[in-house]
C-alpha cells in the first residue's frame, strides 16, 4: 500500500516535474533562436543547428540537421533532442519530429515585444532567466534611445529604398517587419504602400519615388556596382548608400537592435557609406 | 483590310505600351523625367517584348508545321527545359555574376538542341517523342540543380523561369535584327512549308527534300526559340497560340502565318508587359503568367466563332 501511494505521488507530479524541468538538449532550427539562445548563455544547451545558423562564429561547429528544404529527421533524432524551435511548423521533418516526442516551441517574432518575449520564454525554457532578463532589459533602453533619437527628427522625413534584391528588383513592402524597421529608424519606405511582403519593382517606380537613400542589403553584391547603377538613373548625389548585413535586419533575434541602430547611423549621418560590422 | 487593321492594332499597342505604366505618360509630349522613363526604360522594354514575343510565335509555327502537331510548341522539344537548367547551373557556379544566367541559359538550349537533332532523322512522330522524353529529362535535371541551389539564388531562379523583361541582358537592337532575319528565312521556307503541311509524301513528289528541309527548319526554329528564352527566360502561351489564332484570322498559307505571327506574338507579349507593370504597380506580375491570361479567352471566342 504504502509502495502504490509513493507510485502514485510520483505519477501526479512526473509531468509537473518534466515541464519544470529546463530542457537540456534542444536542435535551433532557425538561426534567431540559435543566436539567442547565445545571447543568453544557454549555448550548452544547443545539440544540432541548420546550415544557415552561423552566428556566433562557434555555432558554425554544431551537428548540422537540415537547411532550407527541411529537416533530416534520421540527422535530429540521433542527437536525442528533447525540444526544437522553429520558425515555421510546416518545414518538411518537424511534423515527424513533434510525432516521435520531440517538443516543438514555435518562435517567429513580428515585431520588437515579440523579439523580448522569444528571448525571455528562452531563458525561462532553459533555467537562465536572470540573463535573459538581463540581455532585454539592455535592449529596452537601446529601443528607447533609438525611438527617442527618431522622434527628435520627425519621423518619415527621410526617403529610403530597400533593394533587397537587384536582379530582378525587389524591395520589402508594406507588410515586412523592414518597412516596421525603417520606420523606427526613422525614415520612409518609399513601398510601405505597397500590399505584398516583397514586391518586385522597377526602375520607373523608384526614380518616381524620389528615395533620398538606398539601403543594400550587402549579401555577395558589389555595392559600387548598385551604385553606379543607380546614379545613373537618380543622378549623382542625389541619393545616398549604405551598406547592412542583412543578417543583422532578416533575423528577428538579438541582434536586431545592433541592425536598427546601424539604419538609424546610415539614415541619419550623411557619411555615404555604413559598413556593418562583419 | 485585315492587314491594315492589324498593322494599326500594332500601332496602337506600341503607343500604349509607351504610355501606361506606374504613371501615364503622353508619348508625343514628354520632357524631363518623364522622357528619361519613356525613351530609356519604357521603349527598350517595349521592344525587347515585342521581338522576343515575334521570335516566340515564328518558333511556334514552324515547329508545328515541322512536328506536324497542333500543340506543339517553341518549347516542346525541351529546349526551355535544357536553357532553364543552363542558367540554374550558371548561377550555381557563379552567384555572383550578372550575366552567367544568360550565358548558362544559351549554352544549355543549344545542348537540349544538339541533343534532339540526333532524333531529326526519324521522322515527325519519333522526334516528337524523342523531344518530349528529353524534356521531362531535363525538368528532372532542373529539379535537381533546384533542390542543389543555396537559398539567395532560388528567388532569382524561378523570377527567370517564369520570365522577366525587365532586365533583358541582351540588346535590344539585337533581338530585333533577329526577328527581321528569322521571318526573312521564314518567308523564303513558306512554299515549302506549305507543302509540307500536306504530307512528307506530297511533298517528296513535289520536288522537297524533305530530310534537307526538316532539318533546317528544325535548326532555324531552336535557335530562335533559344535567342528568345536566353533574353526573357520561358515564356509560355505565346508560341502555342499565337500561330493557331493567326491562321484563324490570315489562312493557312505561310506567306501570311509567318509575317502575321512574328507581328501578333509581339503585340500579345507587349500588351501583357504592360499589364504586368502596370496592373499592381508599383509592384510587378511575371509577364508568363498575363500572357495566358490575355491570351485564353481571345482564342478560345474565336474558335468558337470561326468555322473549322
């Protein structure tokens, strides 16, 4: 009698105990939450990645598991998981995964609140929410200032085009975190009208934008080449180039902060050009 | 009277074309700005649809008369499959350069050309299967190379293969040379086309050598179709349907398919890259995608109006 009640006692409390307990072993299978998860010194806890989490430069090392096209259950299961987090359930693999009892945390922040919450659900997940709390708090005032520094200036004052792409032309519309992003910064999408994540535009539509700015997305370009392209269309020293790794504005993690704050530098400060740093 | 309407229609839709875009722009009145989008943007743009449109339709109409098959088409013998494969694999081994899709794309249609004139010999029936088995092959190829490609390029990848006129890499004046050559060679082939339209045996009795003919009917309509897919990527429609509306409208002598064709199939792929530009602008549509539906219900009324 007195064994069953033990049993019984450790039955009730085993899934309150397994939900408490900080997972241990998770695959990053987006690189925002692989970042944060460094950020807030949870690195430890991280046993397999995809091919593009590559920031910091130690995660590059990580049991790679899948990429783009989707997830190597074989690859994930073999690293004994006990937690995934990703960005979008409907990559091939996650649903096998969830099925063979692998937890799976979505992660896909939309806006700055998103952002801290993700990084602070992180911390709760892996027992180092002091840290965690921490790394937002420090965001928060850098937000603040950026915000403060925009309002200053009068936001939308300053034209910009984001050529996320040139060949064929495209650019972040409305509805892209991007447009969000400039406009924290400060600025203007000269497409935020336009309905579509990522519109393909053209060379017509740009010159009668007026885009007092171009910001490149610098990914394998030749930005000297952007530029001559478009002097010749705006004319020379009508508009002004900057360079940002994308990485620093497409991720929705840590560093994103880092990103806006070099938009608001390249938006503001009319030295031509803000490399990123690598 | 026909030939004076339709001269008129192509008339109308090149000042059009000039004029609608993000913003309509008076063609006969434009200074500053305006004339820098019109002239600089808006013309070469107009011209390129207009030839690579014309070299589409012609492609289409001797490669029916060649295969003897209404639905054939420019790229029928999987000469846009091998091109779109070249230009994937130019991009895989070179991302960063601007031009290596073009080159990929020709150097890969001329391979899928090669590839078929082994099978020129055969005879109408097994060259066409020959072809259409050598396309599913290099879909597969280019699944392939897709499924290989790194993230950054496959937007730039499937933006080429749905085609795109808005950053031709070859010149305009190019492309229109080749269109004014192709229906010259057109027109001087027409008598014998006609003839082949009949029959090989009719034709052999008439005089043709017809393995002669084949052979370089097949050679002018690939390189044609390969000039037009390396400017513009793949554009589908234009090359099916623009010579079957044609002969609906002119008959179904050469001497008229030809001419009307290279006309027609550039004044669809103009009047489509102007809704593509301009029906979301400042956004754009993939030109592919308006031409079928322009071209659909066009074709379809007058298969219904006109007698068999």
């Amino acid at each position: 009698m007195k064994y069953f009640r033990l049993c019984c006692t450790v039955l009730c409390l085993w899934p309150g105990m397994l939900s408490a307990a900080p997972l241990e072993r998770i695959l990053a299978l987006t690189p925002h939450a692989c970042e944060m998860l460094y950020a807030i010194g949870a690195s430890a806890n991280i046993v397999g990645a995809v091919d593009y989490c590559d920031y910091p430069e130690s995660a590059t090392h990580l049991p790679r598991v899948g990429g783009y096209t989707g997830i190597n259950v074989e690859a994930a299961l073999r690293l004994h998981p006990d937690a995934a987090i990703v960005m979008n359930r409907n990559v091939k693999g996650i649903t096998q995964l969830e099925k063979m009892g692998v937890k799976i945390i979505s992660s896909n922040p939309v806006d700055f609140e998103a952002v801290f919450q993700d990084i602070l659900r992180m911390g709760a997940l892996t027992g180092h929410e002091l840290k965690a709390k921490a790394l937002v708090h420090k965001q928060r005032l850098s937000l603040e200032r950026i915000r403060h520094f925009s309002n200053q200036f009068g936001a939308d004052k300053i034209r910009v085009f984001y050529e996320l792409w040139h060949d064929p032309i495209m650019t972040a519309g409305g509805p892209s975190f991007i447009t969000a992003l400039i406009k924290e910064a400060g600025g203007y999408n000269i497409f935020a009208d336009v309905g579509l994540e990522t519109p393909h535009v053209n060379v017509e539509a740009v010159i009668r934008a007026h885009p007092d700015i171009i910001i490149i997305p610098l990914e394998k370009r030749n930005l000297k080449e952007r530029q001559v392209f478009w002097e010749h269309w705006l004319g020379k020293g009508n508009v002004r180039f900057a360079a940002i790794n994308p990485d620093l504005l497409h991720r929705p993690g840590p560093r994103l902060i880092e990103g806006l704050e070099l938009l608001q530098q390249a938006l503001h400060d009319s030295s031509v050009l803000v490399q990123s740093r690598p | 009277m026909k030939w004076l309407l339709f001269g008129l229609t192509l008339l109308a839709v090149c000042v059009f074309g000039l004029a609608v875009g993000q913003q309509w722009i008076n063609p006969f009145d434009a200074s500053g700005q305006d004339a820098v989008i019109l002239w600089e943007l808006r013309l070469p743009r107009l011209l390129t649809a207009f030839a690579v449109g014309g070299l589409l339709a012609l492609a289409g109409a001797w490669f029916q008369v060649l295969l003897g098959n209404p639905l054939a088409e420019p790229y029928v013998l999987g000469v846009a499959g091998s091109a779109s494969a070249g230009a994937v694999s130019g991009l895989m081994l070179m991302p960063d350069s601007a031009w290596v899709m073009s080159i990929g794309a020709f150097i890969g249609a001329w391979v899928g050309i090669v590839c078929v004139m082994f099978f020129s010999h055969l005879g109408a029936n097994r060259m066409l299967l020959a072809g259409v088995v050598l396309a599913a092959f290099w879909s597969a190829v280019l699944a392939l190379l897709l499924a290989l490609l790194p993230e950054q390029g496959l937007f730039r990848a499937f933006s080429w293969m749905m085609g795109d006129l808005s950053h031709s890499d070859l010149p305009v004046s190019l492309l229109l040379l080749a269109w004014v050559v192709a229906l010259v060679c057109g027109l001087l082939l027409s008598r014998s086309l006609d003839v082949l339209l009949l029959g090989e045996r009719h034709a052999e009795a008439l005089g043709i050598d017809v393995k002669r003919l084949r052979q370089r009917l097949l050679l002018l309509a690939s390189a044609v179709t390969a000039l037009a897919v390396t400017a513009a990527g793949t554009i589908g429609f234009v090359g099916l349907v623009i010579p079957h509306l044609m002969r609906l409208l002119f008959g179904s002598l050469h001497r008229a398919v030809l001419p009307a064709s290279a006309i027609g199939g550039g004044v669809l792929l103009m009047l489509a890259d102007s809704a593509a530009r301009t029906v979301i602008a400042p956004a754009e549509l993939p030109v592919g995608i308006l031409t079928a539906i322009i071209g659909v219900p066009v074709f379809l009324f007058l298969l219904l109006r006109r007698p068999t």
